[in-house]
C-alpha cells in the first residue's frame, strides 16, 4: 500500500472559506501508487459546525478524519489534528490553512520535493489572490499550477531553513512520533508562533528543513489585512515571537546576540526603505507607499524583537474569534 499523507485544516467560524478548501483537497490529483491522501479537519468551534461540509466534500465513510476540538486555540487544534493524523496511520502530514486553495498536483508535488531534498519537512509559498466564495473553483483557471513532479527533481528552488511555519507545510511523521514527539505550544494560543517554535525545536533535534518556491497555494486576500495597522500589529506579534522562541530554545548568551542582530538587522532595514519612499514620493506615489508600509513593518518587528525585555508581549490572537 503506497504511503499516507494526512492533510489537516483547522477551522473555526470560517464556513465558506472551508469548503472552499476542502473542494480544492477534493480535487488533488494523485497517483495511487504512490501517494494517499485523507483530510483532517479539526473544528475548533464551540459547538461543532464543520459536519455537514465535511461530508460533502470528504470521502471517509467512518468518519474518522473530522474532530471536534471545543477550547479554542490554534496550538490546541493543531495538536489534534497530529493525534488525528497519527491514528489514521499517516506516513506525512501536511497543514493547509482554512482560507487557502490548492492546486490540484499540490500535495503530489509537496510531498514530491521532501522526498527528492531527503527533507524532514518542507513548507511551499502562500500567494494572495481575491478568492470568490461560489460553489465551484471557475475563476482559478487562470491560476498557474504547482510544479509537476517531474519539475521537482530538475528545477526545485529552495532553501535551508531553522524554522517553517504551517500555512503550506508537510512533514515526515517520524517527527511527532515517539521518541520525538513533538506537539505545539498550547501556552502560545494567544501570542501566535506556535508553528515556527514547533519546527526550530525539530531543527534543533536535527531535522532537515526546507523552504521551497514553486509550489504555492492561495490565501484568500482579506480586505481588513490591507491596513497598515494590521500589518504593523502583525510584524510586532512576529517580532516578539522570534524573541519567545529564541529564548525559549537557545542558551542565554546565543538567543540574546541573536535577538540583538535580528532587531538591529531589520532597523537598518526600516529606516533604508523609509528614506527611499521619501525620495520617491514625488515620483512614483505608489512605490513610495509601498516602500512605506515595507520599512513601517520592519521597525514594527524589530520593536517586537525588544519589547518584551520590558513586559510587553504581543496578544494578536486575545480577542479575535478564530483563536
């Protein structure tokens, strides 16, 4: 029997957005000789709502890859989407979130380049495209597709990495089972970075770790997202988690020269992109916008990389549903 791959959704007050998703998993298409594939979607609502989309849109006649998972928290989901996984007997786990569509040769080509990089996890891009919540996936013919697996093996782009993050990412399950065993950080449920956390301890275990650009999915292009004060706030919450991550798993001295040179790193970074929105002002008023939000983005991080040296840490996740 060829190997199993679990892809997990976790979904919380987000309905159309997940079936849209769960259509484009519906849609992947597989050679059976080589790789399975069975969707977990844990529903992180108080009350279960994800059943009847799930049926729609899943074959699992035992009803096995849907869990309930009522306490909110993203880590807390992402933790029983693993146990889930793991009962099912899956070889690979993959995480897509619920605002995302894949191409149909996605997780082939996915779990394609793990294999092809001798990878212990490698996370795929995230493109943002204006996603119509119709019943059907017309309007993204025009959307190119995933890398072929033929392509994987002569024409990869990628890259070494500490840490990944699980908006497109699949992993050997040796990583999660004993004596490993890793699980997210449920203590992180309302600062976020659980994922990346997750994955620089599997670095530090001496997994291999690889980002590759060519198999991409598509995030659904939130109106509210566009603000620069979103994105702010959302730099910020990656800078404190960096912070919260370092610490937690590097020595003392290493995690703050590490913190240091990131918060300095991106400064420099900032204040260059705001000089040169100045200079393009007059110019080009969209670049110089541009290179704004950049260079306010990257000031917001590395303020996030400091701030919790004087008690304050990033709370994204407190208040929003969904958490």
């Amino acid at each position: 029997m060829s190997p199993l791959v679990a892809v997990c959704v976790c979904t919380r007050a987000r309905p159309k957005m997940l079936r849209r998703c769960l259509m484009s998993l519906r849609r992947q298409t597989l050679d059976p000789t080589r790789l399975r594939m069975k969707a977990i979607v844990v529903d992180n609502n108080d009350e279960p709502e994800a059943r009847p989309i799930y049926e729609e849109m899943c074959d699992d006649p035992d009803g096995t890859g849907l869990v309930h998972c009522p306490e909110p928290g993203i880590p807390r989901a992402r933790n029983a989407a693993i146990d889930a996984a793991l009962r099912a007997g899956a070889d690979y786990i993959a995480f897509l979130d619920d605002d995302e569509v894949a191409p149909e040769n996605w997780i082939a080509s996915l779990v394609e380049a793990l294999r092809a990089l001798g990878a212990d996890a490698v996370q795929g891009g995230v493109r943002h495209h204006r996603i119509d919540l119709a019943d059907d996936l017309s309007d993204l013919v025009d959307i190119e597709p995933c890398l072929t697996r033929a392509d994987v093996a002569a024409t990869l782009d990628w890259e070494a990495c500490e840490s990944l993050a699980t908006c497109n990412v699949v992993l050997k399950a040796h990583l999660v089972r004993p004596p490993l065993a890793l699980r997210f950080d449920e203590s992180m449920r309302y600062t976020g970075g659980s994922d990346r956390e997750l994955f620089m301890r599997a670095h530090k275990a001496g997994a291999r770790l690889v980002r590759v650009y060519g198999i991409d999915v598509l995030e659904d292009l939130h109106e509210e997202r566009q603000a620069l004060s979103y994105q702010a706030a959302r730099a910020f919450a990656a800078g404190s988690n960096y912070f919260a991550r370092m610490t937690k798993n590097e020595p003392a001295p290493v995690a703050a020269m590490r913190i240091t040179m990131r918060a300095v790193d991106r400064s420099v970074t900032g204040l260059v992109k705001l000089a040169i929105a100045a200079a393009l002002l007059l110019l080009h008023r969209r670049s110089a916008l541009r290179q704004w939000r950049k260079g306010c983005a990257q000031l917001c991080f590395a303020a996030g990389c400091v701030s919790p040296v004087a008690g304050v840490r990033a709370n994204p996740y407190r208040n929003i549903q969904g958490a």
